[in-house]
C-alpha cells in the first residue's frame, strides 16, 4: 500500500489570506495541518514552567489522562500477556508524558482512556481526559471543537474486500453494503461519493466492520490505511486496495489524505491552550528528529504497510 503524496507545507500565521477567517482550513477547503509553532526552549521533564497546564498534570494530579482506540492495531492494543497497551498511537502518547515526567516509569504517570471513535470529542469536552492520541483525522469541523497538535502521521484512506472477491475499486461496489466506523471521516466520505455510490454501513468500531465482511453482511471496508492493515493481518482471506481503488479524481482532490493530530479540549484559556499545544508540538518535534518517531513506525506501522516513513516535519511540515 504506497502512500499518497504528502501535501505541501501549510501557510503560516503570515501567510493567513490563504485560510479561512477562522483559522481551520485553507481556502480549498483543506484543514490546515499546522497549529501553534513548537514550544522554544522545550522545559526539561520535570521542570514545568509555573502556571502552565503541564505543570497543573505534574504538580497536582501526578499523570496525564490519554484517550486511547484500545481495539485499533497497531494504532492501539492491549497485550492480554503483559496487560499493558502497546501501539503507534500509544507510543506517541508514552513520549508526551516522558516529557512532562521523564522517561524512568512513565507509566506510572499516564492514565489511559479507551475510546471509540464516536465518542472522542465529547470525551474532551467532559474534562476527561488531556489529550486524545487516537487515529483522530484532522478537519476543518474537528478544528473547531477541539485543538489539534500538528500532524504526527499522515494516513491515507483505503478499502478493505475479500480476497478473490472481483472488487478492484469503488465503481465495483455501487449498491453494495461497504461498512466503517460511526462518527469516522471515512463514513462521511462515503455518505459524500456522488451517486451511484456504495451503501454506506457503520458499526461502533472498525473491528466490527471486519466481522460483517467476514459473515458476508458487507462487501467491503472503508478506512484509514494503518487501521485497515491491521484488519488484514487478523484475516489472511483479505486484501487492502491502494488509493486507486477510489478513482483519480477523488484521490487528486486530497480527498484521501487523513492526517491523524493529537486532539485537546478547547477550555476557554485561549493562552493556556496554546502552550498546551505548543508543548506537544514541541514533544512532536523531538520525537521526529531524534530517531523515536521512525523507532515507533518501524515496529508497529511498517510491518502493515510494508513501505518506509518518513515522519511528517521531513516532507514539508513545519521545521
């Protein structure tokens, strides 16, 4: 499954004629991938600065509270033999609260929320959780409701059949059932391909869809590439289809991309919340520089997607 092609850098603040008013998306529709600039100097663990978030989860609460997908490998799972959760996403997440804490026993100061993906945004507005690292897309809508980190990877859409099926693309499936996850920007994509199209099907998670094409109640998945690639390795009787799969057109409009951010509520300290991000943009930036970002697709990602990464803030994110 090659990736798509990485879009180019976003504008910055200086360049804001070519946004939106509100500062969510481009004028092509697009949602900008970049946020606050990366935190400069970034405190050493340990050491927050006095009157930040990031010292308020240090000081007086001791852990940072992480909404997971705990059922989206290799995003998010559990090992059943260590009772620990392991992941891309839980990697990411694991790097954060090293930064805040310091890497000896992070663990001991991250508390882990499994969410689905209907949920995740009312999960922030509750005051639950920090922070989201969940495979959560950044959109225009997203932006919003919720902060959003910079881009830590870049996802492309994909369709999952059964092997043998005869299903080369999405004119295959017109009035066929083709499933995904409710509240996931493929089912809205889905819900938005021009007739005659596929019918759209939704379960409350991905792992679901994968039970329906195996008892034959759906012809067919539609997700994020990393999600889709972990359905394939639970059933060798299944072929994930490359970006082609859904026609020139939808995949020269962008309408493939799926740029995963780490998502955070929106609390009404407009400062507070762009330190917050900027620190986590300022975690995203070490971890792509110093090996750990590349460490973590290696394990969990690449063994799916069978291609090299690049994190990012190489292909044209922010420096």
């Amino acid at each position: 499954m090659p990736p798509s092609p990485v879009p180019d850098a976003e504008p910055t603040r200086a360049s804001a004629e070519s946004a939106n008013p509100d500062g969510t998306c481009r004028r092509d529709g697009r949602p900008l991938r970049s946020s606050e600039p990366p935190l400069t100097p970034m405190p050493p663990p340990g050491r927050m600065p006095v009157g930040s978030r990031m010292r308020a989860i240090a000081r007086d609460r001791g852990y940072l509270r992480v909404g997971i997908a705990t059922d989206a490998p290799p995003a998010g799972l559990m090992n059943w033999r260590t009772l620990r959760l392991e992941g891309f996403d839980v990697g990411i997440a694991r790097a954060v609260a090293a930064a805040i804490f310091g890497a000896e026993r992070v663990d001991d100061h991250v508390q882990f929320r499994a969410v689905t993906t209907s949920e995740r945004e009312d999960l922030l507005r509750s005051g639950m959780v920090d922070m989201l690292v969940a495979t959560m897309t950044i959109t225009c809508e997203r932006k919003r409701q919720v902060r959003f980190s910079d881009v830590y990877y870049e996802s492309t859409l994909r369709l999952l059949v059964r092997e043998n099926a005869g299903f080369r693309g999405i004119a295959d499936l017109v009035g066929r059932p083709v499933c995904s996850s409710a509240g996931s920007t493929s089912s809205e994509k889905l819900a938005r391909l021009p007739a005659p199209g596929p019918r759209p099907v939704t379960r409350a998670r991905l792992a679901d869809c994968l039970v329906a094409l195996q008892h034959g109640d759906v012809d067919a998945i539609a997700g994020d590439d990393v999600l889709l690639a972990g359905l394939a390795a639970q059933d060798p009787y299944t072929t994930v289809l490359g970006p082609s799969a859904f026609g020139a057109d939808f995949e020269a409009g962008g309408r493939l991309d799926e740029p995963y951010g780490i998502a955070m509520p929106i609390t009404g300290d407009t400062a507070g919340d762009d330190e917050f991000v900027a620190f986590v943009n300022g975690v995203l930036r070490e971890i792509m520089l110093d090996g750990t970002w590349s460490r973590l697709y290696d394990e969990w990602l690449r063994p799916g997607l069978r291609v090299p990464g690049r994190p990012p803030l190489l292909d044209g994110g922010r420096p």
